[in-house]
C-alpha cells in the first residue's frame, strides 16, 4: 500500500499539469454542451425539462475509488458519451439534415471536436496512473433500438446532448478533485519529511 | 318471411268476400315483402392510417343505397350518419364504401353499422362492428399520431394524444403554443392545426404533456410539391450529355427521406451538389421527373448535339512574348473540337485593367495578342463557344501570366517655369507604366541656343523630375538668345527620343480673368479657336500664390481644341489656381488665356485685420484684407455684427470685398463688440471682433451750448440792428404820436365849476377788477401831500414821496382823453410791457392802499372802485366827449356799464392847461391817458397775497387787452 502510495504520489506530481489542462479542457466543454443544449431545445421548441434518464452506464461515483478507479470511470463515460454523440450526429444528418448549416450545427461540430480532445487527455492521464495501453468504451446498453418515430428520436438527440452536459460536468468535478488531492498529498508528504529531519 | 307465408295459408279457409279482402291483403303484404331490402352481412373494416381512410366492405344484396353510421366507440358519439350508394364488386359480391376520417385512425376505436335502403324502406341495421383504436387498454402507452407527417402548405392537420392509464392529460403544444384540445375517449386527445406554414428541416414537434411531466409527440413537415424549371441539356465532350435545371419554388423539405427525387430518361440523380444530371449518350429528347412526398411534376427538352455544343475549357496554356505582343496558345482536350469552328475570347489584363480580344477559326488553339506594352505582366485567360451555332460560353481557362520584352522609353511630357531673374525650372512628368517601357535609368537634361554649338547637359538620377536652371550663370547662352531644353530618359534598352521646352519667361497677363467651370468632380476650361494655330495647346496650373519656382503642372491639348476637362484630384480644396493656355509649347509658347478660381471654395482660414474707433457719436469700423492664401475663396463680402449679450446681431451685409469700411451711428454711451465676418460662396470665417467704449461726449455739449448762445447773440443783434433801422415804424407802431384833446365848443365857457388845478394830492388805485381786468392791479394816483395820509390812512412814512407816476413819452400835444376812465387806462398801460415801474420804497398793502379789492365787486357788472378824497382830483363828467366815442363804447360793455355810471372819468380841460410845462406833475396825472407809461415809484407796492396770486394768472390777458387797446388807439 505504501508502494502504491508513493507511485501514486509520484505519478500526481507527474501529470499535475497534464490534470490541470484536462480540467480547463473540461471546463470548456461544460460551456460549449450547456450552448449547445441552449441550441437544441430552441431549435426543437422542447421544453426545458423534456429530458429524464440516463444513456451512460458506468458505475456509481464513491468516495472509496482511488484516484486510477475515478479516471477509469470518466475515461469510460466520455467514450461512451462521444460514442453517443457522433451516432446522433449520423443520425440527425440522415433523418433531420439538410439545407444551409447554421449555428447549431457548428455548435455540434465544436463540442464534439472539444469532446475528442477531452477524451484524449484523460486517456494520457489514465496512462500516466496505470500504464495501461487503449481502453475500449462498453457501448453496452448503447445500442439504439432505433427511435420509431421522428419525435423519439429528436428526444433521442436531446439526451444524448444532455450526457455530453453531464459528463463534461462530472470530469470538471473529478479532474478538479485529483488536482485537490495530489495538492493534499504533497503537503502531507512535506510534513512527513520536515518531522523526519527534526528528528535527527 | 315464414311468417308472412304462415298467415297467408290460414286465410284460405275464410269465405269470399273475407277471401276477397284476404287476397287484397295478401296481395298487399306480397308487394311489401317483395321491397324490404336484406341487412347488410359479415361488415369488414381495413384501414389506410397513412391517409386515415376507413375502407367498409359487406355483402348487401342487391342493394345499392344504403344507410352508414360510424360511431366513436367507447363515447358512442356519431362522427358520420349519412346515406350512401355503394355499388357491388361483381368478383366478390361485397359492396365496398371508403370514408376519411378527420382524425387519425388510431385515435380511437370507430364502431359501424349498415342498413340497406330502397326508397323510403330500410332493413334493420347490420351487426356494430368495430376498428379498434390505439386507445384500448391493453395498448397502455403514452402515444401520439400521426408521427413524421408531411404536408402540403396551407392544409389542416389533426394530431391526437392518448395517454397512460392512470395519467392525466396536461396540453398539447405547437412550437410554444398551446392548442385547443377536444376529448374523443377517455384516453385520446385531438387537436387541428389549420391552414399550416412551411416548415424547417426537422420539421415541426406537436408535443403532447401529462401532469408529471411525461411527454410524447410529433413531428410533422409542411412544405410543397417539386417545381422544377429551366431544363435544358448540352454537350462538352460531343458526345454525352448534361442536363440542367432550376428549382423555381423552395419545397421546403430537404431533409432526410423528404427531398425532391429527381431522374432524367428514369435515370436516377445525384444532385447532392447541383441539379445536373449526366446521361453517356447523347439521346436528343429528354424528361426530367421530380418527385417528393408531395407530388411529382416532369419536364421535357430535345435538341440536336451540334446546337447544344458549351465548349470546355482550353487547357495547358503558353505564350511567346515580344515588346509590343505576344502569341498565347493552348490545347483542347478532345480531339472532336479539332474539327469545331470556334469563336474565342482571350481576355488580358494588366495593372487592372482588362482588354477584350475575340478571335475565330476550326479548332481555335492560338492568338496572337497586339496592343500589348513593353515591360508589362499581362494575365490571359480563354474561353470559346461554337461560331455556328453559339450556344453558351465555354468555362474560362486557367488564367496564365507573362511579361512583354523592354524596350526604349516614350519621349518625356517636359515643361518649365521662368522666374523674372532668368532662373528657372526644367520640369517633366513621371513615366507611367506604359511609357518607361522598362526600367528608367537616369535622365539627361541639356540647355543648348540653336545658333551656338556648345551645350550644357546635366545626368540627373531615376526619380528625379525637374531641375533648376540658371540661364545667367551660362555665358554662352546670352541674355536675349534663345534656349531650349532637352530632356531625354535612358533605360536599359537605351536612350527616348528627345523632348525640347523652350525657356523663356511669359509675363504677359490677359485682361480679363475669367473663372473655370467645375462640375461632376471635373474642371472644364472653355477658349476660342484660333484659326491662324496649328500648334498643340498647353494648360498650366499652378498655386496663385507662387511666385518662385513653381511647382507647374500641365496637361497637353491636341490642336484644333477648344476646351479641356481636368480631373479635380490634381487640386487641392481652397486653393487659388491660375490656369494659362499656350499655344506652341515646345517652340514658342504663346499666353492665349488664363483663368484664376478654386476647385472648392472654403470658408476663410483667417479673419479680417479689425480696427475700431469712435468718432463724435459714431463708431467706425475698418478692416483689412485676408491675405490670398487665407482666403480660400472669392471674399464675396463681410457681415457686420455687433455683439449683444452671447448672440451677434447682423449690423450690415456689405455685398463686395471691396468694402472694408462701416459707420456706426446712433449709438448711446457704452461699451460695444463688433465682428466682422468675411465670407465666400462656402461661408462666413470664424470673425475678427473688436471692442470700444463710447465715452460721454462734453466737448460736443459745451460747444452746442457756446453755438446756442452765439445764435441768441447774432439774433438779439439783428433784432436791434431792425429796430434801429425802423424805428419810425416801431415808434409808430408801438408809441404812436397822440393827438391833442379837441375841445368842442367854447373852451372859456365852463358849464359846471371846473376845477383847473390838479390836486396836489391825487391818488391813483390800483383797482383789482379780476372779472374785467384779468385781476390785473389798476394803477391809483396817490395824492402827493403827506398830511393828507396822515389824516386818512396810515402810511409809511420812511420814504418822502410813495408814488412817483409820468409818462415816459414826452408829447407836448394835449392829451386825448381816452376811452374809458383813468383807472382803465392805467391798467392797459400797465399790461402793455411799455410801463417802468419803479419802487424805491416799501408800502405795505394795508397801509399805502386805500383802494382794497372787494369780494363781491369782483363781478362784471361793478367797475373798479375809485375812491374820491376831499380836495382830490374829481372826474368831471362830459356827455360830449362821450357821445364822441359812442362806437368804442359799443363795442365794450364793461366801458358801456361805466359809462353808466356817475363817477365815471371825465377829461378836464384844465388839466391839461396846467400841466404841459410841469413834467413831474402831468405826468402824475397822464397814466389815465392809456398811453404807454412809465411809472416811478420810490416805494415797494406789496400787494396782498390774495393779490399777489392772482397777479400771476394775469400777463396773457393783460398783454391781450393791451393789444385789443393799441388796435383801439390806432382807429381814426
């Protein structure tokens, strides 16, 4: 436990940096999903609370997982989240599209873009803590049974869109929550070697 | 009908005339159960939901009218109850009956039921049968319909919405509207939306919402059927085909599976990018057919291959290139075109400007490009269309660029500009693009007299455009010879030809200098044809205002002109040009005209020099002028403002700007700003303003006043000098001689006792008689011996004598007695101005007196009271002398009632016996007379002050009475 401890320490003082960037990446795209989302509902007249339930299905966040198993977990809901978000998109074009691109669309272009780059860093975080090579998303449970009627599937859309809302919240949440604990970690560690030197 | 046929057996039995009506009976009934039509049987109900047709099939007989009602099932509400004809489908036997419903189909559960009809007789009605909707319990979902709808613009559509069991129906909504909801069952919802308008891409949501918040919907797409237009088809390769065309109404449906399907010759379209359609053969007839989910509509073209020819672009352009063209060529890319009779545009273009050359011939492939200039990119591009039979354009090749070979450059456009002192400027024009025909390296300027042969020539670097010259400085030039200049351009191709200016100084000025005319952001200058010139024309400009080598700039006129217009970008706003015209400039320039004005004329950049100064009770204002550079337009005039308070109040428009002088008249003492404007056809400047302070002005005072009494003077002396030279006029006038007393009768014969001597102690009162005499005092002869007041009245004794009384005039003659009494005519010589008197003492009034005015004697009818003191002088009465002035007296009531009265004054004869000789005597007895009198007297007479007030009321009246009694006198 001390060894992985100190690995883990290690590694967070490693990707610092690298957890800090991830964040304002998050951060940017908690912007652009919730303008995004704006778009939609307007576009789509829906109202506010038109949407309920949940696409993504990772498991429920603890204060027990450690910093490896919270990277896990918001690693694996943004891929399924991206997953999520260029089939609406095919989707959409297939069933919806058409005619001049507006700002909608290029709304869609960018949070899906900004998306990719999230999931990107956080992969390379994930790398950095565990070492482990490429993830592949469980699109379990994702699979579209395909909307039957036109109505479903723009509500379809708009869930999809409020999952890439979410989960840009929730890596918000977790990248700023690993940046506090490392800062923790370094400041324990600190006094841990101050009191040693006293010592002798 | 066994019932029918049992009762008919039983009535077989009965006798005949029961037979009788039995037969009629059954006869009857027979007919009627011939005519009661069968019940329709085994009902079938299918539906179309996509277009919410109810199909009703059933066997009916023979039948073919027949009554429908549909019902909502679980309201048992009718939606349809009507009477139909349906004909019998002779392979099935079924009668068959489609009805559309308003509503969705699935909405809810419709129940039918048939009977048959012939005329006015029914069967019964069929068994319900019924189509279920989706609103049955076991279909216990949230749901909408109908879903993903289109339609056309402008139809009605109802959508309904049936909820979860359990679950309570909140709104519909369209967009943000909430719709009108009308209830069909228990569970399904409807509402229309009428005369619907286009929708976007994804449609329009129809939303449906429960109380918690649950919510289905629909979308629905409105747009209109395809509508092309413009077809045509064409050919670039000879050999396939192109079509094309237009859509002329937006379908407005472009999304998904809802776009218009286009096909030509039913060969399907990719028109992703445009609406073009390639076919591999060329077929000469073809149809397009659009198609959408609204409708299709088709159009057809055909055309020979030859009349559709839109050549494709030239490829693999290239060029040989000369100084003045170049040859551009290039390659098809199907041999086919070899053969083609083409027309092609080659279009070049250099600095941005663009030229347009047109060549033709059978399979076009290279030109050659004149006009061109040396030293010059030009871009050139192609495009070609068949010269037969043009059909369109071809695409424009890709552009292609070269460069034109150097060559040597034009002659330079040279001038110059001689000062007075024979120095002067050798200037030319930069080289344009099109004239340096390469790049210029340097200039040679030479000064040279065509009778010597030396000649001074200056190198002068690239860039440079004018030098100075100084004809004195070269000996060898002479003073009056003449000098030209040559200017030549070197470039790398060598030496221009020479331009040649004459040097000479033009100082003649034109009489008249006329103004351009300036329109359209152009300069016109208008002059007459001068027959004898064959020579080009030069039009200089130049700064007004310079005087020393200046910097000219010309424009070259060809001969035979007679105006010239110059681009208003080569002058300034506000600036005064001159502008002269030569004629010859390069051998012996000739002033013919010149002009002087402005592009744009300004206000003026400075004011007026302003000066202001009093002068006597005017203030004057003068100013200088603006200086030319300043002025920056025509002064047209000044406005004179004078300042009061924060305004400027307009004083004078003066209308020339040769006035530059103002008078202010009439102004009060104070302190005054004046501004004074100048202003051009642009406006007024911002002003020049000067303030003065007009002081009280004494020296004019004195001096009016020194004139007034030197008037006064001058006339006062002219009124003596007259009165000197007419004083026999005045003294008639005014002192007129008075003629003696005539005595009638016997002057020895005295009829009453006459008293000769005057009383050596007479008074005279003066008498207030204010009614008659204007309150005008009478004088009173005062009796001369002291005793005498010394037994009657009081009297001041300080003085010897009170009353001193002569006339001033000293006439031998008797005195005429006058009209009326004494004491009248003592009042009249009193009011006559001509009566001195003199007081050297002071009597009171109580006390010298004796006469005191009374109140009630005031009156018109009492005349002035004369008190008569014993051994006093008494008025004798004379009827004679009375009757002789009969005429007067008429004319004076106030005589008349004296007359009247017995103590009027009477003329003694005596009197005047005694008193000739004696002056101080008569004289104290003459004031009676009514001549005009002085009167002496040694003491004051104060009068009361009742007296004293109404003495001043009295001169006018009594100058009047004077008057009246000098006109009296006069009379014969």
């Amino acid at each position: 436990m001390a060894d992985r401890r100190t690995r883990s320490m290690k590694n967070s003082n490693l990707s610092r940096t690298a957890v800090n960037r991830a964040s304002m990446i998050a951060l940017q795209l908690q912007g652009e999903s919730s303008k995004l989302l704006e778009l939609y509902r307007q576009k789509e007249s829906f109202p506010a609370d038109a949407t309920d339930g949940r696409l993504v299905l990772v498991p429920p966040p603890s204060s027990q997982l450690d910093t490896r198993d919270k990277l896990w977990r918001l690693h694996s809901a943004l891929l399924q989240t991206q997953s999520l978000l260029e089939r609406a998109i095919t989707k959409e074009e297939e069933e919806l599209g058409g005619g001049i691109k507006g700002e909608y669309e290029n709304q869609r272009k960018t949070v899906k873009g900004r998306l990719s780059f999230l999931l990107l860093t956080t992969g390379n975080l994930l790398k950095a803590v565990d070492g482990a090579a490429s993830l592949t998303p469980s699109l379990e449970g994702l699979e579209l049974d395909g909307p039957a009627t036109l109505f479903q599937l723009k509500l379809w859309l708009l869930q999809v869109f409020s999952e890439v809302h979410h989960w840009s919240k929730a890596a918000v949440t977790t990248l700023q929550e690993l940046l506090t604990n490392a800062a923790d970690e370094r400041s324990s560690t600190t006094r841990v070697r101050s009191t040693r030197s006293a010592r002798r | 009908m066994p019932k029918l046929i049992f009762q008919h057996t039983l009535k077989l039995n009965c006798s005949f005339p029961w037979l009788i009506c039995v037969l009629v009976n059954l006869l009857a009934l027979n007919t009627h159960a011939q005519t009661i039509p069968t019940v329709p049987k085994q009902v079938s109900l299918s539906a179309d939901l996509s277009v919410k047709e109810l199909t009703i099939s059933w066997f009916g007989g023979a039948a073919s009218t027949f009554d429908l009602i549909i019902l909502r099932t679980e309201f048992n509400t009718s939606v349809f109850y009507d009477t139909i004809s349906a004909t019998m489908n002779q392979a099935s036997g079924r009668h068959e009956w489609k009805w559309t419903s308003a509503e969705p189909l699935e909405c809810t559960s419709l129940s039918v039921r048939i009977r048959s009809r012939d005329g006015l007789a029914t069967s019964e009605w069929s068994k319900m049968d019924t189509f279920p909707g989706r609103d049955l319990p076991s279909n216990n979902t949230l749901q909408m319909y109908p879903h993903d709808r289109v339609v056309e613009v402008g139809s009605n559509m109802t959508f309904c919405c049936i909820v979860k069991e359990g679950k309570t129906f909140k709104e519909m909504l369209y967009g943000n509207t909430v719709m009108n909801v009308t209830r069909l069952s228990r569970r399904s919802y409807a509402t229309t939306l009428v005369n619907v308008e286009p929708t976007g891409v994804s449609g329009s949501n129809i939303v449906c919402r429960l109380e918690d918040l649950s919510l289905d919907g629909a979308v629905m797409f409105v747009g209109y059927p395809p509508l092309p237009s413009d077809f045509v088809c064409e050919t670039q390769d000879l050999k396939s085909a192109e079509c094309h065309w237009k859509e002329a109404r937006d379908s407005h449906l472009t999304g998904g599976r809802r776009r218009t399907r286009y096909s030509v010759n039913s060969r399907n379209c990719n028109v992703d990018l445009q609406l073009t359609c390639r076919l591999p053969l060329w077929d000469g007839n073809w149809t397009l057919m659009a198609e959408n989910s609204l409708g299709h509509y088709s159009l057809s073209d055909s055309a020979e291959l030859i009349h559709r020819v839109r050549p494709v672009a030239p490829v693999n352009l290239s060029s040989v290139v000369n100084a003045w063209n170049a040859t551009v060529m290039w390659q098809w890319t199907y041999e086919s075109y070899f053969t083609l009779d083409l027309n092609c545009q080659v279009e070049s273009t250099n600095h941005e400007s663009k030229t347009l050359h047109v060549f033709s011939g059978v399979g076009l492939r290279s030109v050659k490009l004149s006009g061109l200039h040396p030293d010059q990119a030009y871009t050139v591009r192609v495009r070609c269309g068949h010269q037969k039979y043009f059909w369109k354009w071809g695409n424009w090749s890709q552009t292609f660029s070269f460069k034109t070979q150097t060559d040597v450059t034009d002659p330079p456009d040279v001038w110059m500009w001689m000062n007075k002192d024979r120095t002067g400027l050798v200037v030319w024009k930069p080289l344009g693009y099109q004239q340096s025909h390469g790049r210029v390296t340097g200039f040679e300027v030479t000064l040279w007299n065509p009778e010597d042969v030396e000649q001074h020539t200056q190198i002068l670097p690239p860039n440079t455009y004018s030098v100075r010259v100084n004809l004195t400085e070269m000996a060898s030039l002479g003073v009056n010879k003449k000098v030209f200049a040559t200017v030549v351009v070197k470039n790398i191709k060598g030496a221009s030809p020479p331009s040649r200016v004459p040097l000479r100084f033009i100082d003649e000025q034109p009489l008249v200098l006329s103004k351009p005319v300036f329109t359209n952001n152009r300069l016109f200058l208008f002059w007459q044809q001068n027959a004898t010139n064959t020579c080009n024309y030069l039009v200089e400009w130049l700064d007004t205002s310079c005087e020393h080598d200046c910097p000219v700039k010309w424009i070259r006129v060809a001969a035979g002109s007679t105006n010239v217009s110059i681009e208003s970008e080569n002058f300034k706003p506000g600036v005064r040009y001159n502008f002269s015209l030569y004629s010859c400039p390069s051998d012996s320039p000739q002033l013919i005209t010149r002009w002087q004005g402005y592009t744009q004329e300004l206000v003026p950049s400075r004011s007026v020099p302003l000066s202001v100064k009093s002068q006597d009770s005017k203030v004057v204002i003068t100013w200088g002028e603006i200086p030319l550079s300043d002025r920056r337009g025509f002064v047209l005039g000044y406005n004179v403002y004078i300042s009061n308070g924060s305004e400027l109040a307009l004083l004078a428009n003066l209308s020339s700007s040769e006035m530059r002088r103002y008078v202010v008249k009439g102004l009060s003492v104070g302190n005054y700003k004046f501004t004074v404007k100048s202003y051009t056809s642009a406006g007024e400047d911002t002003g020049s303003t000067a303030s003065i302070t007009l002081e009280p002005f004494t020296d004019a005072l004195i001096l009016e006043m020194l004139g007034a009494l030197g008037t006064i003077t001058i006339l006062l002396i002219i009124v003596t000098f007259i009165c000197y030279k007419k004083r026999n006029w005045v003294k008639k006038a005014f002192y007129p001689d008075i003629p003696e007393p005539k005595l009638p009768g016997d002057w020895s014969r005295l009829q009453g006792p006459l008293d000769v001597r005057p009383s050596p102690h007479s008074m005279v009162h003066i008498v207030e008689k204010p009614e008659r005499d204007f309150n005008k005092e009478t004088l009173v002869v005062i009796p001369e011996e002291e005793e005498y007041f010394e037994k009657d009245e009081p009297v001041d004794t300080d003085e010897p004598m009170s009353l001193r009384y002569y006339n001033q005039v000293v006439d031998d003659r008797p005195i005429r007695p006058r009209f009326p009494d004494s004491s009248a005519s003592s009042a009249s010589s009193l009011d006559s101005g001509h009566t001195d008197v003199t007081y050297t003492g002071i009597q009171t009034s109580g006390s010298s007196l004796v006469f005191q005015p009374d109140p009630q004697g005031s009156s018109e009818e009492q005349p002035p009271e004369v008190v008569l003191y014993d051994g006093g002088y008494k008025p004798q009465m004379h009827p004679k002398v009375l009757s002789d002035d009969v005429v007067l007296k008429s004319s004076n009531p106030f005589q008349e009632s004296e007359a009247a009265s017995s103590v009027g004054y009477k003329p003694q004869c005596s009197w005047h016996l005694d008193s000739p000789t004696d002056t101080a005597e008569t004289s104290s007895l003459a004031p009676s007379l009514g001549s005009p009198t002085s009167v002496t007297s040694t003491q004051f007479l104060l009068p009361d002050g009742d007296g004293d007030e109404k003495n001043k009321q009295q001169p006018s009246s009594a100058a009047a009475t004077w008057f009246s009694n000098l006109l009296l006198s006069s009379k014969p």
